[in-house]
C-alpha cells in the first residue's frame, strides 16, 4: 500500500509538472544561461509549491482549499502580472553580464527558486488537480491516514524533481554548443513568449468573468 501510494505520487508529480509551461520555459532558458544547476533550482521551485499544494489537498484542509478557490481570479491575475514582468525581464536582459555574473560566483540559485515558487503559487489550478487526482484514484481527501498522505506528498516532490532533474539535465548536454549570439535571440523569443501567456492569463480572467 505504502509503495503504491508512493508510485502513485510520483506519477502526480510527473503529470503536474511535464506540460510546457511558464516554469517550464524558464527552467530550459535558465539552464541554457546560467547552467545546469540555475535551471534544476528554478525547476525545485515548482516542486516546493506543487508539493504544498499536494499537501494541502491530501489532508484535506477545507478551509486553505476554499479560499484559495475563492480568490482564484486574483491568483491568476497575480500569476500572468508575474509571467509578464518575467518576460519583460528576460526580453531586456544582457546574456553577457548574465553569463559574467555566473563565471564570477555572483549568481544565486536560490533566487531562481523563489521566483518559479512564487509563480507556481499563483496558479490555483494546480491544488484543483490534486483534488481531483486523489478522487480519481479513491483517496478522498480528509480521509486518508497521516502516513499515507506523507507518502504520496513525498512521491509528488520526487516525481516533480525528477523531471526537473532530467529537464535541466538534457538541455544542458546542448548548453556548450549554444553561442551567446544565439542566447540573445532565445531570450528574446522567450521574453515575448511569457509575456504573451502572461497578457493571455490575464485576459482569460476577464473573459470569463464577462461570459
């Protein structure tokens, strides 16, 4: 039971965190940049948050989920303002003073972290899917064990590392063949993507608000 609640976990993790998101494009535009380890970290800020949130849906904290469903509208507001300013960032960064900062010790990865939590945060979605994953394979929140529940948030964070890990991992293989030239054009592309999807996020709201 308590391996299958773990295997289970992992493959939450793996679903929550595999679609080619926001996070996602700045974990392959950071590890292109900055290396590596910058893109795993920035990929260890989702975990962290879809961690909480599997969390939170597991032990069934009725009174976190509802108003979190309550104030979803500005969450995702809060979140497409965070993916524009992202963008608009990335869209005028200097790759050269980004790449002497790396070389220099002067880059932190923690600051990488904190920024894809705060944007993983903003999506309210993501607790929904743990509600709904745990219905859909008969574990009603609020009703499992306390150990079971530790089991299957454990198996998020490796799920959701993991392809992190790998994520980071493979792009980084083709980091050394990349040109700065080349980095220029790929923040600039990535810096118009997420603002697009930011502008988009935020447009929704008020679509469906309108509908």
């Amino acid at each position: 039971m308590i391996i299958e609640l773990f295997l289970k976990g992992i493959l939450a993790g793996w679903l929550v965190s595999i679609p080619l998101g926001p996070v996602g494009v700045l974990c392959i535009q950071r590890t292109i940049n900055k290396g590596r380890l910058a893109g795993f970290f920035s990929g260890l800020g989702a975990t962290f948050a879809d961690t909480f949130f599997a969390l939170i849906a597991g032990l069934g904290i009725t009174f976190i989920v509802k108003f979190i469903e309550e104030k979803q509208v500005y969450f995702q507001i809060l979140g497409g303002i965070i993916v524009v300013a992202i963008g608009i960032n990335l869209f005028i960064a200097n790759p050269v003073k980004q790449y002497k900062m790396v070389r220099r010790g002067k880059h932190t990865v923690f600051r990488d972290l904190i920024s894809v939590f705060f944007l993983t945060f903003s999506n309210p979605l993501t607790i929904l899917f743990f509600i709904a994953y745990f219905a859909g394979i008969n574990l009603a929140s609020g009703t499992m064990e306390v150990e079971h529940v530790g089991m299957m948030v454990v198996g998020v964070a490796a799920g959701s590392a993991s392809w992190w890990f790998l994520l980071s991992g493979t792009v980084s293989l083709f980091r050394n063949r990349v040109r700065l030239k080349n980095i220029w054009w790929i923040n600039k592309v990535t810096g118009v993507l997420l603002f697009v999807i930011g502008l988009g996020v935020i447009a929704s709201v008020f679509i469906v608000r309108n509908t």
